[in-house]
C-alpha cells in the first residue's frame, strides 16, 4: 500500500478537530535563569496550559523575570505551578 503525505489544509482540520476530552488539565510557569556573564539578571518565562479545552504556550525572555511575572494574569490567579531553574 503506498502512503500519501496529507496536504496543509487536511492537516490543519485534523488539528483543530481532535478530541481534547481525555487529557489530563495541566497549568504550569517555567521560569528559567540565565547563567552567562552576558545575560545577568534575564530569564525566560513559559507559560503552559493544557486540557479538556485545548491548549496554549507562551514564552518570553525578560530582564528581571520574577518582577514581569508578577503582573500576568496566571501567577495572580493561583492556578499555576510554578518552576525555577
């Protein structure tokens, strides 16, 4: 039998229509500092959700990353496990 590769269109109605019901809800902050001489004080901030309602990620890379923090909505929220590396 030969494979076919599936067009863009084909796969972007897979994506936008698998069923989200089963996985497990997951909220999470990564904030990873940077240790290179050049870079003190940045890290980079993800922010990661997923679950029965789809998903989404966000990262940025931020001079002092605890104080941006600070003013999103997730951290104040509560919800969100949060990870320092």
């Amino acid at each position: 039998m030969k494979k076919r590769k599936l067009s863009r269109h084909e796969l972007k109605h897979l994506w936008f229509n698998l069923d989200y019901s089963s996985v497990k809800e997951r909220k999470e902050i990564i904030v990873v500092m940077n240790k290179g001489p050049h870079w003190a004080g940045y890290g980079t901030i993800e922010i990661l959700s997923e679950g029965p309602n789809g998903f989404s990620s966000f990262k940025t890379h931020q001079e002092f990353p605890m104080k941006y923090l600070k003013t999103r909505e997730e951290y104040k929220s509560g919800e969100y496990k949060l990870t320092i590396k």
